[in-house]
C-alpha cells in the first residue's frame, strides 16, 4: 500500500483560480467543497488564496506574484501542506514544491487520500491502491525517487534515468497484478449478484453526503455508517428490502463527486457494476445544498460515463428540513427579475415539469414524507416486475396501487 498522506493536524492552505469566463462566486463554492474535503482528510484551513487567470502558468499553475503571497503565508505559518482546487501536472506539481518548501496536494490527491483512509475492505483497499499507482506512474519522473535523494537531487540524467525506469517499471508491475486480483473478485461478485436470484435491484447513487446511507438505514432498519463527512461509504452495501409484501434489493453506493479522478472510476469500475445492473436508481440529491443542481449534472455525467443514464429514475430531493429559500434582491423584485426557484414549491413543480411523477421531496433526518417514498418506491418497483413476470404478477395480487393493503 502507498503511505498514505497524513494530513492529520496539518496546517492546510487552499490554491484555487477561476478564468476569466467563469463567475468569481462560483469558485468560492468549490473551495467550500475543497475545505469540506480537506476536513475530511484531517486537514485545518488557515487561508484560502484564488486568483483570476486568463489560463493556468504552465509551470507554477498559478501567477509569480501570487506565489509570493502564498510562499510568505507558508513561511510565516508553518503551513505543512498545500492544496490545489485542480488536477497539476507532475511537473507543476514539483516546481511549486521547490518554491513552497511544503507538500503540495491537488484535489486528485487529496480525494485519493480520502478513499485510501475510508477504504475498509480488502476489495476496497485494492482498488484505492491501484488508483494510487495509477496516479503515481506518469509522476515519477517528478518525484523525489530513493535514488535522487542518495544523490542530493542533483542530475537526472544517465543513471538516474534508468533508476527512474526501474520504479517505473516497479510500478507497472504493481498494477498488473492489481487489475488482476481486482478483475478476480469483480468475478465472485458477479456470481454472487447471479446467486441473487431474480429480485428487483435498487440503487441508490448521489453526491457525497447527500444523505444515502440515512435513507437506507430509513427504508431498511438497518444500521450503515452515515456521518458528515464525505466519502463515509466506499463499500457497496446491499439489502435485501420488504414493502408490504414485495421484496427487493437496495444497494448504497459511494458517492460521487464533481471531477471524481478518472483512476477513481476506472477502479472502482465493479463496484459501480452494482449501478449499472440495477433496475431502477433513486438519485438522491442535497436540496439544502447551494450547488446542487451542478450535483445533479455530475452525478448525471458519471451515470452516463458508465452507461446508465437510461434507467428508470426517481429523483429523491433529500434535506427538505435545512432548505432555505434564497434571499430575493429587492431590485430583482423591482424588475421582476426574481428567481423562479424560490420555494420548494417551484422546485418541484420545474422537476415535476422535467421528470412527471418520479420525483419526489424528503428529509430522511427528520423522517419527512417518507410514507411517500416508500409509495413510489414500492410503485416503480412493483411496475419493474410486472414487466419482467407478466405472467407471474399473481405474486402480489392483492395491490393494485400501494393504498389498497389489506391486513
Ligand atoms: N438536515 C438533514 N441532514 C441529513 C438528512 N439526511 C442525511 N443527513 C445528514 O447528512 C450527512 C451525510 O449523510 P450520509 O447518509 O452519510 O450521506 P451519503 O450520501 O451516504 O454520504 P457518502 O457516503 O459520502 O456518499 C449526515 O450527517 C446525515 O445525518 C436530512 O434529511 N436532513
């Protein structure tokens, strides 16, 4: 396993930058995210630094005088690590550290420190690991290797090269058997998902932290590990789920997140396999949060990265509870400017509009309209297998709609 980054008690600053086309506003919301994730690693933000670029410095990713401000900062505060909003390139990456004289992070990074802390299994475990040397290979070059620290840093011609190789080729090894013993256990999975008989499968795919867990621990009495935190879950729980007299299968997944690391998602590709065979997903989203439509479309992109943007989806608008309407500008009122999305009201009629019946509003937390939840639920799935068993639907004669139980 690669030694994972401490960031435990860290002095941590923040690096992000925004171009010129996009809003100034915006990035102060993704470095928002960026010290949430931070957090979660261990890490305590003392400055956030940003800068507006026509593109990024090729070599320092940003500005020399902004660099200057962020050493003095460094110095001045003893800051162990600092953290870029975006993926640098192993040459950037090297460059700023020489400046800095601390560890220098990038959001890739740090999102793979944060799996390799949460990873519990070894299934888990193994496909962090391969993410790790999959984003460590084309930086090797970059990076203080055994031998140039032997030698002080100084040449990385000749022999050095060949050391290069050889870790390179250490590397490569690594991931080789890697793939290998992940694609093993990818197969037992796909037995045991055979061995699961023919039970409607749900998935339950989202943002990190929209609150996942919380609902299946509502829906199926049981206990998964939910926190404020991102990333709590990383291992695919499934349950087996009963409403009223018809069962299936509910799985939580690991929470997506806006640029996951593609190593990420390319290892993480059998446990995804749990989305991409399900029958029906609930895509729960943060109402409560700022950002959330941009979550949706996220979230959107990774379903359609792995080709399962066309199943049958129920839109589950989670937090109701913590949903604040946005403060109306008085001059917006003025010119009748004013956002059509003020109230949930509005939201639900704009998805309603979108999505028709599928979509729904709740708070796990505080068990709001989850009587409605499970209805819809037990609705699509229900539908689900009456088209699958059309001549076998006598299984649950006795609901028409979800309504008419009969004790
Ligand atoms: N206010 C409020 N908080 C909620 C609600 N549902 C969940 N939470 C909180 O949101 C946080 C994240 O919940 P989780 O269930 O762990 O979220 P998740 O989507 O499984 O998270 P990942 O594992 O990161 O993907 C926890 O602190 C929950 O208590 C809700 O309806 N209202």
């Amino acid at each position: 396993m690669i030694e994972k980054t401490d960031l435990q008690y860290e002095k941590t600053v923040l690096i992000g930058i925004v171009t010129k086309n996009q809003g100034e506003d915006k990035l102060e919301e993704y470095l928002d995210e960026l010290e949430f994730l931070t957090y979660t690693a261990g890490g305590e933000v003392l400055k956030r630094f940003t800068q507006k670029v026509d593109m990024p410095n090729p070599k320092t990713f940003i500005g020399s005088g902004k660099m200057n401000d962020v050493k003095e900062f460094v110095d001045e505060h003893e800051i162990g690590t600092a953290i870029f909003d975006d993926e640098l390139s192993p040459a950037q990456q090297k460059n700023i550290e020489k400046i800095l004289k601390c560890k220098v992070l990038d959001r890739t990074n740090l999102i793979l420190d944060i799996f390799a802390q949460r990873a519990q299994t070894s299934y888990a475990r193994t496909q962090v690991e391969l993410a790790q040397y999959e984003y460590l290979l084309p930086r090797l070059a970059g990076m203080w290797t055994h031998l140039e620290r032997q030698r002080g840093g100084i040449g990385m011609r000749g022999p050095g090269e060949t050391e290069i190789e050889t870790d390179r080729r250490i590397v490569r090894d690594k991931i080789a058997l890697l793939k290998k013993k992940i694609e093993a256990i990818d197969k037992q999975m796909e037995v045991q998902r055979g061995n699961r008989g023919q039970l409607v499968r749900v998935a339950l795919v989202g943002y990190t932290n929209v609150g996942k867990s919380t609902l299946m621990n509502v829906i199926s009495k049981s206990e998964v590990f939910a926190e404020n935190k991102l990333f709590a879950t990383l291992d695919t729980t499934v349950r087996k789920v009963v409403i009223r007299n018809l069962p299936f299968l509910l799985t939580d997944t690991v929470g997506f997140i806006r640029k996951l690391p593609t190593q990420l998602v390319e290892s993480f590709k059998g446990t995804l396999d749990e989305v991409r065979e399900a029958d029906l997903l609930l895509h729960v989203v943060d109402i409560s949060h700022p950002n959330f439509e941009e979550h949706i479309d996220s979230v959107n992109q990774i379903l359609d990265e792995i080709k399962s943007s066309n199943k049958p989806t129920l839109m589950v608008f989670n937090k109701i509870d913590q949903y604040k309407p946005e403060v109306i500008d008085e001059d917006d009122l003025v010119t009748e400017k004013t956002t059509a999305h003020n109230t949930l009201t509005d939201w639900k009629r704009t998805w309603m509009n979108r999505m028709g019946e599928d979509v729904l509003f709740i708070s796990a937390l505080e068990k709001e309209n989850i009587e409605d939840f499970r209805k819809k639920v037990y609705e699509a799935v229900r539908k689900i297998h009456i088209t699958r068993f059309p001549y076998n639907n006598f299984l649950y004669p006795e609901y028409d709609t979800y309504g008419e139980e009969q004790e």
